[in-house]
C-alpha cells in the first residue's frame, strides 16, 4: 500500500481499526486491517469504486460507512486495481481542507 501511496508531502501513517491506516493531511486515505484493506474514495466517487471487479461496500460492526470501500481475498493482488483506489482516495483526501 506504501509504494501505491508514493511519496508525497502530508502523507502520513497512523494505527487504526485494528491496522494501519495511511492520512493525507489528516484525512483517512485507506488502510489495512486484518485480511482487508479500505480505501475512502469519498461519496461521489464510491459507485465508481464499487463498479470495480473484487470491490465491495465497507462496512464495520454492522454499520456500512459511507464514502468507504474494501478489498480483499485475491482482488488484493490486483496492482492495478490498489493502483485505481489509491488514486480516486487521495484525490478524495486531497479536495478536503487540512485538519488543524
């Protein structure tokens, strides 16, 4: 998930929901837990996400969270579809203002 992320200013780790989760300026990019891994597309650009061969509607404690989405299982192996998510939550990420 690093080398999809790249190197970039505000780009930052930090341990979350049981893993580890990547913030740009603040905001949630994506991250890995357990078997999965979560990518933050944002709203609009969730059906778009979701559209994608392996991807499904993200979900935690039996509670669906909007504007996220999750990978796992084979579809994780997928470089170019990480590739794909890791760019459309970045952006997602990048459109927020900076957190304090």
């Amino acid at each position: 998930m690093r080398a999809d992320l790249g190197v970039r200013p505000g780009l930052s780790e930090m341990k979350m929901f049981g893993g580890l989760c990547f913030l740009l300026h603040g905001h949630m990019v994506c991250g890995i837990m357990k078997n999965a891994a979560m990518y933050r597309p944002g709203k609009a650009a969730r059906p778009k996400a979701l559209a994608l061969p392996g991807v499904e509607p993200m979900a935690m404690g039996g509670r669906r969270m909007s504007g996220f989405v999750q990978v796992a299982g084979d579809a994780l192996a997928d470089d170019a579809l990480r590739q794909k998510l890791a760019d459309m939550s970045l952006a997602h990420a990048a459109s927020l203002p900076p957190k304090g």
